[in-house]
C-alpha cells in the first residue's frame, strides 16, 4: 500500500544555517504522527518543506505516490512544477498554522465559503452548505455569522480547522496549533484533533501538547538538530525513551 506521506533525504538551509539534515520518512494512511522537539529542530520547516511552502534544497516529497513540487516526466525524471501545479498539489494537503491566518472582513462561515471558492472554485450555493457542514463539525454553528474579531484564540483556531476541513485534504499538517493561545483554550482545540484523529485522518503534527501525543498520536518522532533522533509507537516513545537526548527533552518538558 502506498505510504501517504513518504519523504525521502529531505534537506533544507537557510544561507549557511542547515535545518534539515537529510529527513527520511514514512506516514501510513490514518496514522497520526506527531513530531516534538526543542525550539528551532526543524518542526516548522519539516512541515512547511511538505507542502511547499518552503523548498527544500534536496530530497523529495510524496503525497500517496506523487512528488510534491515536481512533475513527473516521460523518461521518470522530475522537473520543477509550475505554478498552477504546485497550487494544485499543496490543495490536497491541509495545513493548519500557529496562527489563525483568517479573513478579518469575512465571517465565520465566510473564510470557509472564501477558500472553497477560491480554491475549489465552488459555486457560492456549494460553499455554503460545505461550509456549514464542516463549521458544525467544528462546534461553531452558533457563530456563523461573527468576525474573526469577536471571537476567542481557540474560536478562531477551529475556524481554521473547518476552513482546512472542507478542502477535504488527504493529509493534514498542523503547526503548534495550540501554541498561541490562553492556557483554558488548548482543550477546545485538543478536542477537536482528537475527533479528527478517531475518524481516521492522516495527521502529521508539530507540538508541544505531551498528552496528545502520549495518548491520541500512534507515532511520536523527536527531532533535534535537524535529524529524527528518535520514533517510536507513542506509549514506548513516552514510557521508553531509548536515547538519552529524548529522556532529557521529556523530562524538561514535563517539570
């Protein structure tokens, strides 16, 4: 079966700062995977080098079988894919940011009607009902018609959430989606990852959220310095750190 995600001897610089130091790596369709590590190991980059918005130096990315930023030739080789391309291929990965990212002159329901046209180019009678759908899911109908404005950090994240949702991705990326928010708004927004992980989502997060990972992730991957030093089924990750990096990083995390 093809991997979902398949990212092989990924590389990435900036200027004379190396980042990622040849990332190898596998995500099986439904698996959620998530990646910790310290500041400045890589996370970010790792996720924004999958869908593009970050080119890698060197390495490939595979989204169920097709190399992201690349198109396929005749003779099997790879050349760099347009644009119109690229626009299509990041739109089968959802990616969801630190920060909200929203329209602030469009409501709840709008930001998600907006993408879909834009992006789906969706007729406004289609958007609509998609959009309330996944707004729903989300647990956000009563606020359908509020601005990003009137509304909570945890609000406005799972506005986000919907928004990706409806685009229908194969794969979901989620960049410490919790990290900008007030401590008593982390569990609206945990909650909601973890329905979508129980419905079978394939998920790749970068994260600070131990328990989530511990507990609702089925791989957890360390990463420091640019390098997986560790990955593990989350329960022996947790309870079995094979590397004495990974137990300090975890012991620190959890003082």
């Amino acid at each position: 079966m093809t991997a979902a995600v398949n990212i092989k001897n990924l590389h990435k610089s900036f200027g004379n700062l190396e980042v990622l130091k040849g990332i190898d790596l596998e995500v099986a369709q439904g698996e959620v995977v998530c990646i910790l590590g310290p500041s400045g190991s890589g996370k970010s980059t790792l996720l924004r080098c999958i869908n593009q918005l970050n080119s890698p130096a060197q390495g490939t990315v595979y989204i169920n079988g097709d190399p992201i930023g690349f198109e396929p030739l005749e003779n099997s080789d790879l050349k760099k894919a347009n644009q119109t391309i690229l626009a299509r291929q990041r739109s089968r990965i959802g990616y969801v940011f630190q920060q909200f990212n929203l329209w602030p002159h469009r409501t709840v329901v709008g930001n998600v009607v907006e993408a879909l046209r834009i992006v789906k180019k969706m007729n406004k009678a289609n958007a609509e009902k998609i959009a309330i759908e996944r707004i729903t899911e989300v647990g956000l109908l009563d606020w359908k018609d509020e601005y990003p404005d009137t509304l909570s950090g945890g609000q406005q994240q799972r506005v986000a959430i919907a928004r990706m949702l409806a685009m229908e991705p194969e794969v979901m990326l989620f960049d410490e989606p919790t990290s900008a928010l007030d401590p008593e708004r982390v569990g609206e927004v945990i909650e909601v990852m973890k329905e979508l992980a129980e419905k079978g989502h394939t998920m790749i997060l970068a994260t600070h959220e131990l328990n989530f990972a511990r507990y609702t992730a089925d791989r957890a991957i360390f990463i420091d310095e640019g390098v997986i030093v560790e990955q593990a089924p989350a329960q022996e990750f947790f309870n079995a750190p094979k590397s004495e990096r990974l137990r300090r990083f975890l012991k620190r995390m959890s003082m």
